[in-house]
C-alpha cells in the first residue's frame, strides 16, 4: 500500500472539492430561478410561452450535456463577435464561467418539468378556494401553488441536485480543475490509474450522500408538522 | 464570419458524422440490452430479497448512480482491462478485439451505469405490482414458473415502460462520453472534424441536431409501444 | 459487480485460446494520430508523419508487418500494458515516470522545445530564460495533458496558470481565441501551429529550452516497450542502430522537420 502515493492523490484531488461545489451551487441556483420561470411559462396559457418552455425544454433534455458544453465553450468561442464582447467574454471566456453557464441552462430545463410536475398535481379545488376567496393571482402562487409545488417536487429535484453534482465533472474537459479534472491531471503523471479513479468517487459519493440525507431532513420537515 | 458549412460538406465530413451517429445507435442499444438485462436480473434480487447478494445489488446501484459517468468510463478505459481483449478474442473477434476495444469498453461502461437506473425501475414496477394477484394465483395452486410469466413480467413490463424510456434517452446521451476516450461515436467525429477544420460551432450544431433526432424518433417510437402495451394488457 | 463478473469469464475464456493479439508477422503500434508533425491520422485512420514513417522503417528491418492504432495519448502507456498493442512509437520522450511503467528502446531523436506568444505579448522579444521564467509568473500556459511539457511546467513555473488539454487541437483553439496567453511545446509541433492561418499573429518566444536542461524534459524520443518484452526491445533497438547508420532517420527527420534531429547508436 503505497501511502505516499494515497496521500498525494487525496491532497492533490481534494483541492478540486471546493471547485465541484462551487460549480455545483451557483449552476442550480440559477438554473432553479429559470427552472421556476420556464414552468410558469409553460402552465401559463400563452401559447408562444408555453410553446418556447416546451421547445427549450425539448432541446436541452435532448442532447447530451457534453455537447451543450463544447458548443458554448469551443463553439462560441470561434466568433469574433463574441470574443470582443467583455459581457459575452466574461460568460464562455472562462471554462469555470462557461460551465456554469451551460450546467445552468442544462438543468433549467430538467427544473422545469421538476416544477411544472408539481405545478399540475395541485389539487383544482385548493385553486378554486383560493379564487373564490379573493386572492389575486400572485399571492395565490405565492401561498397556494409554490410552496405545495416546492414540496410535491422536493423528492424529484433532490435527485436532479445529484445528477447537477456528476455533471461538473464534465467541466474538466474544459480545463477547470474540479474533482475529476485534477484526478486526470494525477493519472497522467503517475499512472496509479485505481487508486486515483477510486479516491475520486468516494469525494463524490460522500458529497451526494451529505446531499441526499440533507434533502430528506428537508423533506420530513415539510410533510410532518400541519398535517 | 467562417461558417463552415461548406467545410462540413467538402471535407467529407458529412459521411463520417453520419457513421460517428450509427456507431452511437449500436453502442446506445447494446449498452441498453445489456444494462436492461443487468436491471431485470438485479431488480428481481432486490425486490426478492435475496441474501446477500441484494446487499450487493445495493452497493453496485448506489456507488454507480453516485459516482460522475466520467469517471467510471475514466477507470474501466485505462485500467489494464486486458481481459477485454482476450473474450475478445476467446469469441473469435481477435480483430474486433483491438479495433473494437473502445467499441467494447463503451458498451460495458455505459452498460453498467444504465443497468443502475434499469434497476431501480424494475425494482420500483415491481414493488407496484399488487400484491393481492400473487396471492391469488399461488392460492389457484399456480407453479410459480408460471406465475412469473403470466402475472408479474406482463404488469412489470407495463408499469415500467415510462421509467424505461427515461432510462433509454438517458443512455443515448450518456454514449456522447466515450468520445473523451476515442470512440469514433458523434461526438467523437464532431470533435475531431472541430478541430481539424477549426469551425466548432457548426459541427457541435450539427451533433446536436442528430442526438435530438435520435431522441425524437424513440420516443414515438416509445409512445407507440405503450399504446401497445396498454392495449394488451386491458384485463 | 460487472468486473467481477467479467473476470470470471475472462478466466474461463482463457481455456478456449491463447491470446493472439497479434496476427503472426505484425507488429501492433500504438500512437496519438493528432499531433503534427509526427503523427497524423486521417478520418479513415491511416497514419502518416515522422512516428509513422520510422515505424515502417522497423517494421520493414524486423520484417514485420506495421499496423497502427490510433489511441488518445495519456492512454498510450496504460494501453500497451494492457497489450492492445505492441509498441508506443509516438513523439513519446523518456522520463523517469515513464520508466517506471515501460521501458523504452534507445533514443531515436531529440527535440528541443518553445513557448509561443502573440506578437504583441512582452514576452515576444525575451532571449535568456531567467526573464522567461519571471515573465510567465501568473499568466495562463497551455500543455497537453501527460506530456513531458505539461511535467516542465508545473516543476519550473508553478506560480503560473497550468491549463491542461487533451489534445494539441483544442490547446491551439484556445490560444487563438485568447483563453490561453502562451503554449509550450516542442518547436516542430509549435512550427506547425504557426504555419497555420489562424497563427498570424503568433510568434516563437527566442529562449530555446533543450531535453537536456531538465529531466522533466526527458532524455530523447523512445519506442515504448512492455517490461517483459526484453528480446523485442533488443531486436528494435538493433533496427534503430541500422537505420541510424543508414542515414534513413536523418531522410525522415529532415523531410517532416526541416532539421535533423536523429541520433546515431553509442
């Protein structure tokens, strides 16, 4: 057991630990916000709102995370309108901004069939009360539909949070040093191909697991008081 | 601005993109036959209960659904999987052995990770499946060979065709993976048409374009089977 | 799960027949395929530049047959352990680090190596090294991943940006388009780059850093061997002594790099 090399593997990946993080939370909190946005817009009536939600969606559920990636990042990156625009730069320039932003895009859409899931499963006759009793359109989404959306869909978008934690992992193709970028680093110059590969996926199964058992205190904290 | 779009078709780029999406289709569906028959065989332990392996079943779904795609498809390409080759080989495919070993390791890779998800919604059709119609037919004295085949895999199959078509789609996009390991797949020809022809943007488009239409057409495809299947099986 | 189960049958297959890896009378070479001038492969996988025509070159002494596999470059050494080919041959230089997993024939070739920067860059006119090295303290350097270059890098300029990429491709998209403020390279690879059109506004960097001012840097090109093929390795290394002899590396050499850069046997 060459302690050395453990040793080495464990400091050297875990520095890509707060990176995955980072990656991982700011990419769901926008994608949550536009998630939440696309789903109005796709219960709304408005045809053409509804109708782009459902095309964003579409597309984004339909292709590979990787590919949304190399678009963004390589492909945008090939045009001189984009590179001389700071705001733009600023965006894909980087790879760590350029991941988040298509990470963010990426689970926009799966948010908004998270959401719009639990959107639809409210009851009709909570609304009808709701109307009946006089409240506008906002405070009834405000008290009535998002916080019982929020709870339906907790269990579905914990799981999302997962799968938005394995997806950093493709930023290391775009030179960010997460979790699996440093990890391939590693492996390239010591070969220790297991071991490495191995330390890396226990960071990542301790963070989901940290993750899971949080979103289940969550859960059971919504469900059980008010019953 | 360099579009590209004539690149793509003069550079014969065209034709290789294509045979890149066919490659993707063969390892999709390979990797989805052999994750679906890992995802019955594991499914069935787990909802059987079987000691231990079910505590096994346990630890491959978990460690597999938590642990990034990339990596595992990372560790099985570069650890020395010589044994690979050598079924390879041992089934008279010496050849495809070492031209298909990316071929082979990507439809094991992926198998694996699919076979995880395919678990569960076995598992969860399972778990569906009223309890009383067991129970009924083990009353009727049925032999349970036959109790299998008439009432459960009927209703698993029906209650588990949604979670199947989300496993699917899941597996086609994750074959996009193995391109970072060599496999000449569509991401994989995409990537090297991008950088040979320095026009990223349109061969990413492009690649794009055809996973969205191998999306599309599967799950009409799917939709038609579950009409099917709801059909049949009005009892 | 899978493996285990994979194993077992590994095992059982293995009464069914030997390995043959190989047909008889072929030698399997590994190589990158995607790094000019030395190994280019096209979309039908045909191989072409200096690693290819050497590889013909011994193939042709040991009177065997060549077949090339084309083979994402920090996967060259886990993939020849794993025997899916039989030699590396693949602008790959020897290092220590390598050593401990391969061993290598003699060296065939040694190259020097340049950073490259935009012409308007401050470290365009820089000629000593020392100036070099304080110069790059904090900016964004481009390497491939695995290679002696990337080693250089993080050993001598650890206060500067290491970037790594998979591929020389997706490293010369970047500096291009400006992710990256400079590249390091061996100078036929950066050549190359430059002779492209996108390179217009590229230049090398004066200061020209040799193999051997580092170990990082390695001692010379070498065909990667397996550990245990002591007999091959004798055989290739022979092959290499003749073709050196005959002048027919210093032909290739000059024909993909414009300069020779082959080594006689000792």
């Amino acid at each position: 057991m060459d302690w050395d090399l453990l040793h080495r593997a464990v400091t050297t990946i875990g520095k890509g630990v707060g990176t995955t993080l980072t990656l991982a939370s700011v990419s769901l909190a926008i994608g949550f916000c536009l998630g939440l946005g696309l789903a109005v817009m796709r219960v709304s009536g408005n045809r053409l709102m509804s109708g782009f939600a459902e095309y964003y969606s579409a597309v984004f559920r339909g292709t590979p995370l990787l590919v949304q990636l190399f678009l963004f990042y390589y492909g945008l990156g090939q045009f001189d309108f984009v590179r001389d625009n700071p705001v733009l730069w600023w965006v894909i320039g980087g790879g760590m901004h350029c991941a988040i932003m298509a990470l963010a895009l990426n689970t926009a859409a799966y948010t908004s069939e998270i959401l719009r899931g639990g959107l639809i499963s409210i009851p009709a006759g909570l609304i009808e009360a709701a109307k009946a009793a006089g409240m506008s359109r906002a405070l009834r989404f405000r008290r009535i539909e998002f916080p019982l959306a929020i709870r339906q869909a907790l269990p579905a978008y914990g799981n999302e949070m997962v799968l938005v934690i394995k997806g950093t992992s493709l930023a290391s193709t775009i030179t960010v040093l997460e979790i699996t970028g440093h990890a391939k680093r590693l492996m390239s110059q010591t070969y220790a191909i297991f071991e490495i590969f191995t330390i890396a996926g226990i960071f990542y199964l301790l963070i989901n697991a940290a993750l899971i058992l949080a979103i289940r205190r969550i859960e059971n904290r919504l469900t059980s008081p008010g019953r | 601005m360099e579009f590209g779009l004539m690149q793509l078709w003069e550079g014969g780029w065209a034709g290789a993109l294509l045979r890149g999406a066919s490659v993707t289709i063969l390892v999709g569906v390979g990797a989805m036959l052999l994750g679906l028959a890992t995802g019955i065989a594991c499914g069935l332990i787990k909802w059987a209960r079987v000691v231990p392996l079910n505590w096994l079943v346990d630890i491959y779904t978990t460690v597999v659904r938590g642990v990034p795609e990339l990596l595992i498809i990372y560790l099985l390409f570069f650890s020395s999987v010589e044994f690979v080759a050598r079924i390879g080989t041992a089934f008279g495919w010496a050849g495809l052995a070492e031209t298909g070993y990316p071929f082979l390791i990507g439809i094991i890779a992926i198998g694996a990770i699919s076979g995880s998800y395919s678990t569960e919604v076995v598992r969860g059709a399972l778990a569906a499946i009223p309890t009383g119609h067991v129970e009924a037919a083990r009353a009727l004295g049925m032999p349970k060979a036959r109790i299998f085949r008439r009432i459960i895999l009927p209703q698993m199959l029906r209650i588990a065709a949604p979670g199947v078509n989300n496993v699917w789609q899941a597996t086609m996009k994750d074959t996009a993976l193995i391109s970072v390991v060599g496999l000449q797949e569509l991401m994989r020809t995409a990537f090297v048409g991008a950088g040979s022809t320095r026009s990223p943007f349109i061969f990413y488009l492009v690649a794009g374009a055809v996973y969205l239409a191998i999306t599309f057409v599967s799950q009409s495809g799917f939709k038609r089977a579950e009409r099917a299947l709801v059909l049949k099986g009005r009892a | 799960m899978k493996l285990k189960l994979l194993s077992l049958a590994a095992v059982l297959a293995c009464g069914l027949g030997p390995v043959a890896h190989a047909a008889e009378g072929e030698l399997v070479i590994g190589t990158e395929g995607a790094y000019p001038p030395f190994s280019m492969a096209d979309a039908n996988g045909n191989v072409t530049g200096f690693d290819a025509d050497v590889g013909n070159a011994v193939c042709e002494k040991l009177q065997l047959k060549c077949r090339f596999v084309v083979q994402a470059f920090d996967g060259l050494i886990p993939a020849l352990n794993a025997k899916r080919f039989d030699v590396i041959i693949s602008g790959m230089s020897i290092t220590d680090e390598r050593q401990k997993q391969i061993d290598f024939s003699n060296s065939y070739g040694e190259f020097p190596n340049q950073f490259v920067v935009k012409k308007e860059s401050e470290l365009a006119g820089v000629k000593d090294f020392d100036t070099l090295k304080k110069d790059l303290s904090g900016l964004r350097i481009g390497v491939q991943s695995g290679t002696t270059h990337a080693a250089y890098v993080e050993k001598n300029m650890p206060d500067a940006q290491l970037m790594t990429y998979d591929t020389l491709d997706q490293m010369q998209i970047d500096l291009s388009s400006g992710r990256l403020d400079t590249s390091f390279a061996d100078t036929s690879a950066q050549n190359d780059f430059l002779a492209k059109p996108e390179a217009a506004d590229f230049q090398l960097v004066g200061v020209v850093i040799d193999s051997a001012s580092d170990a990082t840097l390695g001692k010379g090109l070498g065909i990667g061997i397996r550990k245990d093929e002591g007999e091959l390795k004798e055989r290739i290394n022979q092959a290499l002594c003749d073709l050196g002899e005959e002048g027919t590396l210093k032909t290739a050499s000059e024909k993909w790099f414009k300069l020779d850069i082959s080594q006689k046997c000792k």
